[in-house]
C-alpha cells in the first residue's frame, strides 16, 4: 500500500508539475502546430517531407508541434522516427480519446497530449499515468469540470464555432479562470484577433498547411513578433 500511495503521490506531482511547465512555454510561445500524417505517407513510410516541414517550422520559431493520433500500423514507426532526427522537447500529440491510444503516448513519452472532449475516466487515467491530457470543452459546464478535475489550463474547441468574444461573455461567471487555448478552425489571418479576445494561445492545424507549404502570413506574423 506505501508503495502504491507514493506511485500515485508522484504521478499527482508530475501532472501537475506537466502543467505549470506547459503553460510557462506557451507564455512565450503562443502557437501550436498541429500535423496529421496522411494515410498515404503511412502506408509508404513517407517521412523524409514531413521532417522538412517541421525543421521550417521550428525554424521559423514554432516550439510546439502536435502529431494527431492514428491507429495505423505504422504510426509508431513514424513517431520514433521524427523523435530519432528531430530530438524536439517539446512534441505534443492531438485527437486522443481512449485508453488504448493513451497508455501508447504514454509509452513514447510525448511532452503532452490533447483531447477533443471531456471525458473523466481517461482524465483520471492520465493523470494516474502522470500525463496531462488536455481536454477540449465547449460549454461553461465543461469549463467548470476541467477546474474542478485540476486543470489550469484547457482547450475550447472548436472555438471558430463560438467566435473570439466566446471568452468575455463567460470570464465573470468561472473563477478562477484557466490558461486557454482557442483550436479548430482558426486562420493564421485571426491569430491577433483571438489572442485579443483572452485566450492565451492558438492551435493551428489544417487551415496553416496547404500542399506541404506553409501559409506565408505565418512567417510574416512571426517576423513582426
């Protein structure tokens, strides 16, 4: 019992830890990349390109990069692969939503992961796991369970649904009020505008990449910052 009761003790401590660390990197770097490797890279180990893109995006000064999750066979292989070139600390996963793809992030030892919901009994399991799963919510009622559960910092998604002032309409009625981050459907174009509407950082995903490039008001965005 001493032992299990320290185990958990630590993995508490860690999730908690995980946190903190996170939103103090976020702080200073606001932007998230999402990446989905396409089926076809799948199936043909297609690597070489995928590595390419996120050198320029690390070049370019995005620190955080998230792989979305997928229950391909040769997932794994790619996701050892970009942690064998790329050796990025802080490599985050997306689109985790059971057991089975958690206890696996958790064995490849990703800096982080995210939902897209709220589900409290593979909350519970991460943080046994000592791994913070960030939760993707869309209500105040969802809001109000991820503060009570212990997080500090959470997901609105898909926050284009519910528009940059979603925020100011609902800060007074929850207290206190957690580290946000705005994702789905967000355009580069609108990053200002969102960050001026209190969240704290974007996600940026399919609406960034278009043919393997990237969007140029990116670069530009980062040059002026």
């Amino acid at each position: 019992m001493q032992t299990t009761s320290n185990t958990n003790s630590n993995s508490l401590g860690l999730w908690h830890q995980s946190q903190g660390e996170l939103i103090n990197s976020l702080t200073i770097n606001p932007l998230i990349v999402v990446l989905r490797i396409s089926i076809d890279d799948l199936d043909n180990l297609y690597i070489d390109h995928i590595i390419s893109l996120i050198n320029k995006l690390n070049f370019l000064g995005i620190k955080h990069i998230e792989i979305g999750w997928s229950s391909h066979k040769n997932w794994i292989f790619f996701i050892k692969e970009l942690k064998t070139q790329l050796k990025i600390n802080k490599l985050g996963v997306a689109s985790i939503t059971n057991l089975e793809a958690l206890e696996l992030i958790t064995k490849l030892d990703f800096h982080y992961a995210m939902s897209p919901c709220w589900d409290k009994g593979l909350q519970q399991k991460a943080k046994d796991f000592g791994k913070i799963l960030i939760p993707g919510v869309f209500t105040p009622s969802e809001i109000q369970q991820a503060l009570n559960f212990g997080y500090r910092i959470i997901k609105l998604f898909p926050a284009s649904n519910l528009g940059f002032n979603y925020l100011k309409q609902i800060k007074a009625s929850l207290n206190p009020f957690p580290f946000m981050i705005a994702a789905g459907g967000i355009k580069v174009i609108d990053i200002d505008i969102w960050l001026n509407g209190g969240f704290k950082a974007i996600a940026l995903g399919r609406e960034l990449i278009k043919d393997n490039r990237i969007d140029p008001l990116l670069e530009e965005w980062l040059k002026v910052k």
